[in-house]
C-alpha cells in the first residue's frame, strides 16, 4: 500500500464532502447557539450552562453519526454507481488503499466537524462566565471521534456488499445496539435461562460497546478520568476499527464489477 496514494483518496473525499455538507452543519450549530444563549438565561432558571452543554454534546454527536452512517454507507458504492471505480481499478491502486482512503477522508470531516462545534460550544460557556471542565469536554470529544471511526467502519464494512440504504440501515442499527450492548451483557448476568445468558454474551462479544466511549456525563461534572482506562479504550476503540477496515478489505477485494 502506498500512503500517496491513500492521502490523495483521503483528500477527494474530504473535499466533495466539505463542499457538499459539513458547512451547513456548522452553520446551523452556530445559528442554534447563538439563540441558545439569548434565551436560555430567561428560561433556564440558573440551569443554562449545563443545558447548552447537554444540548452542544447531543446536537455534536448527532450530526456526527448522522455523516458517520448516511455518507459513510455510500462511499464505496457511489464509485460503483458512477462507474468510476472502473476507471481506478486499472491504475496502480489497491482495493485496500480506496478503503482506507474513504475511511481517512471521512474521519477527518468529521474532526473539522467536532473541533468547530466545541469551538462554538466554548464560546457560548464563556458567554454565560460559569465554570466548565475544559479537559473533560476536550476527552468527551476526542472519544466521539472514536465512536464515529467505528461506525465509519461499520458503514464501509457493510457498504463493500449490499446497497447504500441497507448499509445505512445496519450501521444505524449497530449504532443502537452498541450502546445497549453493556446492558445486555448485565442483563445476561442476572438472567436464568442459560440459552439466553449465551446469546447475550455472543451479542457483546460481537457488537461494539460504544458506551465504554461516551464520557459526556463525566465530562460536565469533573469526573476524574484514570489514564490506564482512557488508554484500554482508546486502544479497544482502534484495534476494533482496524479489524472491521480490514474485514472491509477482504471482502471488497472479492466483489466483482
């Protein structure tokens, strides 16, 4: 694989994306900050700090699942549709190099994405003078980027077989199930039917736990973070992501066109 060529991918995908979505995006956020703190001192009654910083996280997080899922799912499949793909394959590059390229491009929308709304975030928690855990927010956003390097996966994952509304489908209900996926593990715990405790415990095995990497809560009330777990979920956060990318690579290695 030649890392040229993955950056020269990477930087196509990033570029159609930003001029196509991620502006609007941020313009929005900022339009509903701005009324965010022009109301929420006549309304909040003392509570507007921890309701723009609830709203600022959720607002953040949706939007970047919402890319994660919709436009991740159709990275591969729109070069197929327009036949483009054709016209790469020839060329000296790798069918594990367009992936890891869709997958880079994407990511790093999504950091322009994150680092401007908890830029706007800051602001707007300036505005109102109250106090707030900078690094917190800072880790709570790092880790989002995590989650949505797994989804983004997810999404070219199932993307590399079926269409693009099924891939979105699955991803979305991947995205569900891995923060319900601690639940059912607790669940299977307490449980009395062994064929059910089993299928639980495959189930966690199996789907991400994306809860491990929402610090949001822990973020606005100044939860100590313990750097060994940071680092455990940083590290299952990767080596899941690779696994899922390469999985990715096999199985769009074999799709014939």
């Amino acid at each position: 694989m030649s890392l040229q060529r993955i950056k020269a991918i990477a930087s196509n995908v990033f570029r159609e994306i930003v001029r196509e979505n991620l502006l609007y995006f941020i313009v929005f956020y900022a339009i509903l900050m701005v009324i965010a703190v022009i109301l929420l001192p006549r309304v909040s009654l003392g509570n507007q700090s921890k309701i723009l910083f609830d709203f600022g996280l959720a607002f953040t997080s949706l939007s970047s699942v919402f890319i994660a899922i919709f436009i991740g799912s159709g990275l591969l499949n729109k070069e197929i549709d327009k036949r483009t793909i054709l016209s790469l394959l020839p060329k000296p590059i790798s069918r594990a190099e367009i992936v890891f390229g869709k997958h880079i491009g994407l990511l790093f929308v999504q950091l322009v994405l994150i680092a401007s709304m908890t830029l706007l975030l800051l602001v707007g928690l300036y505005i109102f003078k109250d106090t707030y855990n900078f690094t917190g927010i800072l880790l709570a956003q790092s880790f989002l980027l995590l989650e949505v390097a797994i989804l983004i996966a997810f999404a070219l994952l199932f993307g590399s077989f079926t269409s693009s509304l099924l891939a979105a489908l699955l991803t979305l209900g991947i995205y569900l199930a891995g923060h319900l996926s601690s639940d059912l593990f607790s669940l299977g715990r307490f449980g009395k039917n062994q064929t059910l405790i089993n299928i639980l415990h495959s189930l966690y095995l199996f789907l991400p736990d994306l809860e491990r990497l929402n610090l949001k809560n822990r973020a606005f009330y100044g939860d100590h973070f313990e750097g060994a777990s940071l680092f455990l979920d940083l590290s299952y956060a990767v080596i899941y992501t690779l696994v899922l990318l390469v999985i990715s690579i096999v199985i769009f290695s074999r799709r014939e066109f």
